[in-house]
C-alpha cells in the first residue's frame, strides 16, 4: 500500500461503528483462522472534561481449524501525549500501544512476556484503515491482518 491518508485526530476519526475482517496465520504451522464481526468506538468519559476517550469493542465469530467461536475483546483509547494521538489500554487499564495517524500510517511495538507484537496502522481513506500486526517469540509466529470498513 503506497499512499497513507494523514488523520489529524485519531480519536475523531475512530468514532462510530466498523465491519471487521480479520485473518490470522500461524506461520509455523500454515494454520489459517478466520474473525469477522463489529468494533464500535463509542464516547468513554474519563479524566474529565476535554480528556474523553473512546471505548472499543469489538464482538464477533473466530473460526480456527474449522471451529466457529464467538469472539470478543474490549480497548480503551485515550487522548495520547500530543495533540491527534491516542494511547491504548486493555480494558483493566494495562498499557498496549500508543497510535499515531497524522501522518497515515503508524507502528508500534507491545512486548508480552517473551513475544513481540508489532502492528502497523495505516490509513486508506475516511471508510477504510487496516491493521497488520506480526507476533514472534519462542512459541509464536502469527500474522493478523485487520481490515476495517465503516458502518453507516
């Protein structure tokens, strides 16, 4: 993908309902998983007036080796440390990336006991973004490509 769409304000841009289509490949083994489904970002109010976030969750089915399972996982967004940022928290508050899409296209890195997850975020247009993160460790090798699609 060449060209990014600079996002002046993550959190705004964000906001609302996406469709979500996620592939995932251990690329160890060449198993193949599946997730489809909805992430809405809706208001969260903490830290006060001009401080509000966006609470991310996301529902849907995962089929891994053939099996369907419902899915779900909740993120909170915060406004991060410069103006248009954010900085992403599991939903007990943990840290897990900062976001950064002013200029299109963002990476960051979450390290997890012996794995490395790193994910780059890029932007197509104002309907459509795409996350592509690859875990490595002892005893992972996965890639997990996300495609969002704007709802409504």
């Amino acid at each position: 993908m060449g060209e990014f769409r600079p996002v002046p304000e993550v959190l705004v841009y964000l906001a609302g309902s996406w469709r979500v289509q996620r592939s995932v490949r251990d690329r160890a083994s060449g198993d193949e998983g599946r997730f489809d489904g909805i992430t809405v970002f809706s208001a969260l109010k903490e830290g006060g007036p001009g401080h509000d976030g966006l609470l991310h969750e996301e529902s849907g089915a995962f089929v891994w080796l053939g099996v369907a399972r419902p899915a779900e996982r909740t993120l909170r967004f915060l406004p991060g440390p410069t103006p248009g940022t954010a900085d992403v928290r599991f939903a007990d508050g943990r840290p897990f990336h900062d976001l950064d899409l002013t200029s299109g296209r963002h990476i960051a890195d979450h390290p997890c006991a012996a794995d490395l997850y790193r994910g780059e975020f890029t932007v197509r247009d104002t309907d459509h973004w795409r996350t592509v993160w690859r875990v490595a460790g002892p005893s992972k090798d996965l890639l997990l490509t996300t495609d969002y699609v704007r709802v409504g």
